[in-house]
C-alpha cells in the first residue's frame, strides 16, 4: 500500500504565525496560541523536579572540591544547546575539569 500524504488546512494552524512556522506548529501538534507560548509561565517550577536539592548539592560540593564534571547530553539541538550551556555555566562557577 502506497502512502498518502495528507496536508492540513490553513485554519489548523495556530493564528499569528507565518504559514511555514504555522506548519511547523501544526505537523507538532500545536493548534493554539496557549499550546504555543513560549512564556516562563508555562514551565515547570524547578522545586517540582524530583531529586533537584540533591543534584544542585552534588554539583555545588564537586565545583567547591575541584572535582570532575562529566556533562553528557543528546545530539539533537536542545541536548547539544544545553550541554554547552552547562559546561559554560559551571566553568563561570570555577570548576575547572568539566568535561
């Protein structure tokens, strides 16, 4: 059976946005300008993150002990984009063997 690509309509798209954005939004799912926003409002609070006080006390005794950092990230843009934000991040912090 050959596959039939099946293009949505316009009025699918969330409105305010340029028709290749528009359809970028749509083929994700995204059909609102609330599923859209990119606003801090709509994160997560970094309290709710299970296991965040450990985490933040192990990097902050590593840094304060010179201890070796192993970041490990995918490599899609926001695994690749992260990953080097944290690397810089720590090494602002003075650790001084992140790798």
């Amino acid at each position: 059976m050959k596959p039939r690509l099946v293009r949505r309509q316009a009025n699918h798209y969330p409105e305010g946005y340029s028709p290749l954005i528009g359809r970028l939004l749509s083929g994700r799912g995204i059909t609102s300008d609330a599923e859209a926003s990119l606003e801090l409002a709509g994160l997560l609070h970094p309290d709710s993150l299970k296991g965040i006080d450990e985490a933040a006390s192990l990097l902050a005794d590593a840094v304060c002990r010179q201890a070796s950092v192993l970041i490990v990230g995918d490599f899609d843009a926001d695994g690749a984009t992260s990953t080097a934000l944290m690397v810089r991040v720590l090494t602002a912090f003075g650790a001084q063997q992140v790798r």
